[in-house]
C-alpha cells in the first residue's frame, strides 16, 4: 500500500477514530499509521476540533407559544371530517362550505394593473403590528358637526403643531377624538363612551384565539350539510367562472346555490389589484409579490361575515398566514395561481379587530391588514362618520378606528406606515374614507356595499 | 507538505478521543417506551390529549432537528406545525416497526428538508420578509446563536462561544443534503447510527461512510477557523 493511498484510507475513518467508535482491529491500524505520519496526526486534531465544536452547539429552547400553536392545529384537524384526499385538503374540509359560499359571492372582477411603489414616509416606527397596543384609544363625545364644515376628511399633514381639536386632551399624543352623531344622542344625555369594540389592541390574540376556536364552530355549524371534499381540493375554476359553476364544484347543493347567487350581487363584490412590476425598492428587498386580493361579505341565516380570497401570479406554492408574533399561523397553502386561497369567515373570524394576513410565494410577499367593525355591524354602514381629530396617530389607528365607528370592512395593502394629523368631520363614512385614503396615498377600490380595498396609489 | 504542529504531539493523540455522541436529549427507561407506545395507541384511536402529550413530549427534539436543518427559527416553527400534522395524518399507517421517535423524526427531516430546499431557491426567504410584516426580529443565525445558553461567564467567553456556533452552524448549512441531516442527527441531536440508519432508510455503513466525510468535509470548511474552534 502506497503512503498516500494509506493516508487516504486512514482519513476515511478518521473521524471515527477520534470519536473513539472504532472496533479495535481497525483502531490498532490507525494507531499505527498515526505514529509515522505527521499529516494524518494534524488531520486528526483538526477534526478532533470539529467533532469538539459540533458538540458544543446546544439546543434551542424551544419557543414557549409553539406547543400550543401545534396541538390548536392539530385539533382543527382532529375535528376534520375524515377521508382520502391530500393532506392539505384534508385540512381544509372543514371550512368548505363556508368557503364554498364564498366562493359564490365572488362575481365580479375588475382588475386593476398598478405599480407598487414603496411608501417612505415617517411614521414607520409607529408600524408596530396592527394588533398591539397602540396607546391611542377613542373617545367619543357628543360634539355638534362644525357648521359648513366640508364632509368627510380634512387632512392637515403639513401642520407641525396641530391645534388642540376642540379643547380636548390627547391631541399632542396623536390620539384620535371622535365625534359620532351616528353612534350617540344628540341630547348629550348619554355619557362619553370608550367603544371597547373599536379597540384593535389586543385583539390580534384574541382573534387568532377566536378564529381558531371558531375553526371548530365553523365545522360545528357546517356539519349539517357536509361538503364534499373537492370543494377545495378540487382545481379551482377560472375566475370569471359563474356562480353556479362554482357551487358544482364545491359541491353545494341545488337549492342553496340558486339562494346564494341571489343573495351575491347585493352584498358582495369583488375587485382585483394586480400589483404591476415593482419599482426599485431597495437594495435586498424582492418587489412585492403580486395578489389579487378580494374581500366580500357572506351572507347566511341572516348573518354577514368575511370571506377573503387571494391569487398569486406565481405558480409556486402560496402561503397564507394569519396574525403575527406568538399568534402567528399558516392558515392556507396551496398553488399561487391555480388555486385561489379562500379565508372563509370563521377563519377571518368577527369583528371588530385589525389583523394582518401575509400572502407569501416564491420568496415574495404582501401584507394586508383586514379592519372590520363588529359583526353586528357587518354590512350595515353608519348614516354619518363620527368627527374626529387626529394629531399624528398611526394609519392604521384611523382606519380601525373608522372601521369599527362606522361599519366599513377595509382591507388595506401594507405598507401603512404614515402618520395623520387632521380632522374629520361629519359626513359620510365613504367620504371619510376616500379622505384618509387620499391622505394616506391609498386609493380606495369598492367592493361591495361597505366593503373596501385599500391598495397604494400610483 | 507537512504542517508543524507544536501543540500536538504524537503522545497527545490518543488523549483528543472525543467519546461518544452527547447525551441522548431523553433518556428513556422501559416504562417511558411504554408509556410513549400507549400514548401512540391512544392518539391513533383518535385520543386528543394522547397526541397533545406526544407533540408536548417531541417538539423540543423536532423544533431543533428543523432548526437545524432550514437554519431560519420561524421555518422551523412551521415546519414543528406541519410535521406533527402530517404525523397525526399519517398516524394510522404507524405501524411500531420502528420507534415512534424515529418515524417522527423522518417526517420532521422530510419536512424540513423540503423547507431548507425551498429557502435555498429563494435565498431571501419568504421569513425574512415577513418579518417585516409581522414586525417580528429576523431569524437569522444571529439570534438563532444568542439564544442558546450561555452560562455564567464572561462576555468575551459568551463572544467566544457564539462565534463559535455562529461558525460551525454555517458550515453546516453548506454541507450537501444527505451530510448535513447525517451531522445534525448524529452531533447534534444525539441519535444512535442505528436509529439515523432508520430514519434514513438505510444501513448503518452507509450512515457512519457520510458522517465521516461530512466531518472531513467540516473539517475543510472550517480550516480557517479551527483556532477560534480550538479555543
């Protein structure tokens, strides 16, 4: 045997050796290449010293929330009907009824091309999660709407020190002052009312709780009339496909399809942005991915709740995940572009609430947050929107606040991540809306009655 | 060429035998295998607590095992949900040929595998940009490395270690595949050849033949480093 070729084969066991696992024959036969061979001696330290390392790399604890997080996923599944069919769609039978209704209530689609330009704006550090604590709660009080003042937003940006909105605290710490014809008596008999329903603190947990809980409920409630499993699992048809083909494939029966697709054109609509190539963002950061992205209300024995629906441009596999933080979980996953991800509404669960829902595939990702008033007021938009005054609160303080005051389901395109100083006053909650948008440099696309998307305006 | 190695001398060799792999990270009597066999029995009746106490019992194991493998902590955390899913889903089909650790483990590294491939096409990974929206930090190994344990000891000792890591978890994100999941299960998590021979679906050969040559090829990864690692 050569030197090198027995150099060559000592290495090959070398790191046995040092572990000590090798029988002793082959030990002994090392040893004895070891004692007159120099290389093979520095070798040895060598992956002494890697062996020594990998070794010393300690577990990680484990995340405190994690458990928890898998064993509520485990029970949506637990409690899902039981049958062949994918893993995924197995997951989500459970919610294809619901779904399936939502599917239906999506027929129209106009899409709208744009090009996504990151917003820079001051403010960003205000952009923590939509769900945690702002500092900045409502106050409503009965204050007349000023006399011929213009309905609807009054942006007053430009402004560095606003003006104390009507003598009341709070203006230098950017939190909002509402006023709400539509929401008290004009008498002022009734005191100032801190709407604990408007809050979108804290409620990030609790909705992820409640949708999770309400994962079961859904099925609970859907148990009565089972839907196959192809409604999800089954490829999804075109977009443009009519109701009734939806409802065939999703398995609905005869006579609720015909029920729902009388129902859709009154309370849902949809309406498609497709995110153009984006613009150079920056040095690291992919463009954002491009979704259409449709939200609508469904209606069933009487009561609304949301449905959402996004379609990737990617083929690749899209995930949908809900909440953030702790909260944090893959809701759907599934094709970008074959197969449009439903969130049926007891997954995106009942107002009022702020929640983030991140679509990601392929590397890329968009970020919405879902603003809804409570689910008592879905679909019914207040006569009036309440005056309010902000000095500098966060975009997404306004537009929770404005969802859950007024009854509008907004679904805003993240980045929102400017400041508001300005004030609002009586009008109609649409027009206070275009106004914030048009301030927030958001366009407003409408999608049913008191439904709306908020995407970046060009 | 040889290289002139004063700190180790021929007597010295025999004195760097690293001993066997570390610890197991549970060690298991025979009442805790049986415990674990009626656990697995309960939870494939469809017993919802049984399967609790399983993921309570392994997610430590397979948050790292995952952890490891894609190297991103939020990765692992969803591939923790979608291994103990596709384990719960395919538990009927476990049949107790193998331990139940064992068949976890290779859904967990199929799982994980399959995310480490996905991150290696789209290098930056769909976490990191979520972490944007989730206004969560990055889990980058930066933070993956000041988690770990550190001990009572000085900060340049607490440096020290988290190079040290920060170095050896690199290099083993550049091994190929099937080094890296032999590494990680072996140095790392502490398994038996037999049990990674099982996970794998192979012998015990093959299993030893690729964990020495991913430590010969750590070894050159990491040559420019070896003093840091020597410490």
């Amino acid at each position: 045997m050569s030197f090198d070729r027995a150099c060559r084969k000592n290495r090959e066991i070398l790191p046995e050796y040092a572990e000590g696992s090798l029988p002793p024959s082959a030990r002994a036969q090392v040893e004895r290449h070891l004692a007159g061979c120099l290389q093979c001696r520095a070798e040895l330290r060598d992956v002494t010293i890697v062996i020594g390392a990998l070794r010393a790399v300690e577990p990680e604890p484990l995340p405190e929330y994690l458990v928890p997080r898998v064993q509520r996923a485990v029970h949506r599944t637990m409690n899902a009907p039981t049958g062949a069919g994918h893993f995924w769609a197995r997951i989500s039978v459970p919610v294809a009824l619901v779904t399936a209704v939502a599917a239906l209530a999506f027929i129209l689609k106009a899409p709208l091309p744009r090009s996504f330009t990151k917003v820079a704006v001051p403010g960003a550090a205000e952009s923590a999660s939509t769900t945690q604590p702002s500092g900045e709660k409502p106050s409503l009080t009965k204050q007349p709407g000023a006399p011929g003042s213009r309905p609807g937003w009054a942006p007053k940006r430009a402004a560095p020190s606003p003006p104390p909105p009507f003598g009341l605290p709070g203006a230098s710490g950017g939190g909002g002052v509402l006023t709400s014809p539509a929401l008290g008596p004009a008498n002022g008999s009734k005191p100032p009312v801190q709407p604990e329903e408007a809050k979108p603190e804290a409620l990030g947990q609790q909705q992820t709780a409640q949708a999770g809980a309400g994962a079961s409920e859904g099925r609970a409630a859907t148990g009565k009339t089972p839907a196959p499993e192809q409604g999800l699992s089954a490829p999804a048809p075109p977009k443009d496909e009519s109701v009734a083909a939806r409802s065939a494939s999703a398995g609905l029966s005869a006579a609720s399809a015909p029920q729902a697709e009388q129902s859709a054109p009154a309370v849902t609509s949809e309406v498609a942005s497709q995110a153009a190539a984006p613009a150079a963002v920056g040095k690291k950061q992919p463009p954002p991915l491009p979704v259409s992205a449709r939200v609508g209300l469904v209606q069933k024995n009487g009561r609304s709740s949301i449905a959402l629906r996004f379609s990737a441009t990617s083929s690749r596999e899209m995930k949908v995940t809900i909440g953030y933080g702790s909260a944090r979980r893959i809701i759907r996953r599934g094709p970008g572009n074959t197969a449009p991800i439903v969130l049926s509404a007891k997954e995106v669960g009942a107002g009022p609430t702020a929640i983030l829902i991140s679509v990601q595939s392929g590397g890329r990702s968009r970020s919405y947050i879902l603003f809804t008033p409570t689910a008592a007021r879905l679909g019914e938009i207040a006569p009036e929107s309440p005056r309010a005054t902000y000095a500098g609160a966060s975009a997404k303080k306004v537009l929770s606040d404005l969802a859950a005051l007024t009854g509008l389901v907004i679904l805003a395109e993240k980045p929102l991540d400017k400041t508001f100083v300005g004030e609002m006053s009586p009008g109609t909650p649409v027009s206070a809306l275009e106004g914030v948008s048009a301030d927030l440099g958001l366009k407003v696309q409408p999608q049913g009655k008191a439904i709306y998307l908020l995407t970046a305006a060009q | 060429m040889f290289r002139h190695i004063p700190t180790f001398g021929e007597a010295q060799y025999n004195t760097l035998v690293t001993g066997p792999a570390k610890d197991r990270p549970i060690q298991l009597t025979q009442a805790d295998l049986a415990h674990i066999g009626a656990l697995v029995a309960r939870a494939q009746k469809g017993d919802r607590e049984a399967f609790d106490s399983l993921v309570e019992l392994y997610a430590p194991q397979v948050y790292n095992l995952a952890l490891r493998v894609t190297g991103s902590r939020e990765e692992a955390e969803d591939c923790v949900q979608d291994a103990f899913l596709r384990a719960f889903c395919a538990l009927r089909s476990f049949r107790g040929e193998a331990a139940f650790s064992t068949w976890l483990y290779r859904v967990a590294l199929n799982v994980a595998t399959d995310a480490a491939r996905k991150r290696a096409r789209n290098p930056i990974s769909a976490s990191e940009l979520a972490s944007d929206d989730a206004d969560e930090p990055p889990p980058d190994l930066e933070r993956v490395a000041d988690k770990a344990p550190t001990g009572d000891h000085g900060p340049e000792v607490v440096f020290l270690a988290k190079q040290r890591r920060l170095t050896v978890l690199k290099a083993i994100r550049q091994l190929p595949e099937h080094q890296r999941a032999v590494v990680i299960l072996y140095d790392l998590q502490g398994l038996s050849y037999e049990e990674i021979a099982q996970i794998l679906r192979t012998r015990v050969g093959t299993v030893k033949s690729r964990l020495n040559r991913a430590r010969l090829a750590l070894r050159d990864l990491l040559a420019a480093d070896l003093e840091l690692l020597h410490g």
